[in-house]
C-alpha cells in the first residue's frame, strides 16, 4: 500500500474506533498514563497499529473475535518484534471489563526497556 493509501487507511480506522479502542484511548491520550506520548492508528512499515507509543517502543493492539489464533497477527507481531517494537494485546472484552487491570499491564510494560524484557 502506497503511504498516501496507508495515511488515508488509518484515518479512516481513527474515525470507526471500537467501543474497546475508544475506552483504551480515553486512558492514553494526552499523555495521561505515566507521561507516554501514545498515537493511535498509527502506520508502522505494512501495518496500522492500534495504539504505539514511539519514545518507548510499545505497540498496544485491542483484538476482536477475528483476530483469535491470527496467522497475520503473529506475522505483524514478529515485524514489529524485529523493529525493536515490544507489542501487548487484548481482547476487546477485556478492555471494556477490565480496564484497570489492562492500563496496569500497559503501565508495567512502560516501565521496561527493550522487546526482550517481556
């Protein structure tokens, strides 16, 4: 996909944001946990991450019922993996029923330096 296609793509995702992805990004915008800088929708090479926080290194994905047991989503994980990425995923229902215990997890990985601290 050409940037401009891609750019266009991840604007149209910023506007159809799940219930979960709309909850998650209540919690992440405007710095608000831990002072992360958090984009969402955001190009990375092929693929749109749900939510990154560029200055740590932290992809955070909010996967729905098609994305269980993903071919391309272990793909997308290993090239994000390879670009020094670290990547925490949750089930939209976890989002939206355990929120604080999600915003821990994510406030944990903050905290870590490298992919390999997982």
């Amino acid at each position: 996909m050409r940037a401009g296609r891609k750019r266009d793509f991840a604007r149209e995702l910023r506007r159809r944001m799940t219930d979960a992805e709309l909850r998650l990004w209540f919690h992440l915008r405007n710095r608000a946990l831990m002072g992360c800088k958090f984009r969402r929708q955001h190009p990375i090479g092929p693929y749109v991450a749900d939510f990154v926080c560029i200055e740590r290194a932290l992809v955070v994905e909010a996967d729905g019922g098609q994305h269980a047991g993903s071919g391309p989503d272990l793909a997308r994980t290993a090239y994000l993996h390879a670009r020094g990425y670290r990547v925490l995923r949750f089930w939209n229902n976890a989002v939206l029923v355990r929120t604080e215990t999600v915003l821990e997890q994510i406030h944990a990985a903050l905290g870590r330096d490298r992919v390999g601290d997982d």
